[in-house]
C-alpha cells in the first residue's frame, strides 16, 4: 500500500507527497531530511491521507491533488474529518 499525504507547514503552506511508510516519512519531513520544500518550513502536520494499491496511482492521485486550488485542498482536508 502507497499512501498519498497533505503536510501542512509551519508557514501555513500545503505540501502534498507519497509514500510507502508514512509515519516514516513524516518523521523525515520533520527532521529536514524529507522533500527541500519542507525543510525550510518546518514543522509539518499530516492533515490529510489516503491510501492506494500501488504506486503508479499514488502519483496520479498526487498530480491530482497538487493541480487544485488551495480552497479546493482545504475542502479535501475537511471532507476527511467528518
């Protein structure tokens, strides 16, 4: 299983990613050692993730995610929450 994420960034930015491991990954993000976008902004937060059955979905679902509108992204994160 893939998992595609949205950090939120200590700057109030969103980062949307993938991953194999995602606590691992988070942790990564966390540590400066994830993507060279985060690192400038740490902390991050998992606000949002979905899980996928491989990885060529993992990215087109991510491609997906990073061509919404920021309001469209907050709809996503919100519609997880209920």
């Amino acid at each position: 299983m893939w998992s595609v994420y949205i950090v939120c960034c200590a700057d109030s930015s969103l980062y949307t990613g993938i991953a194999k491991n995602l606590q691992e990954r988070i942790n990564l993000h966390n540590t400066g050692r994830g993507a060279k976008y985060t690192r400038s902004r740490l902390p991050v937060k998992l606000v949002y993730s979905e899980s996928v059955d491989d990885r060529a979905t993992a990215l087109r679902r991510e491609f997906a995610i990073k061509k919404l509108e920021r309001d469209d992204k907050k709809k996503l994160i919100e519609s997880s929450c209920n």
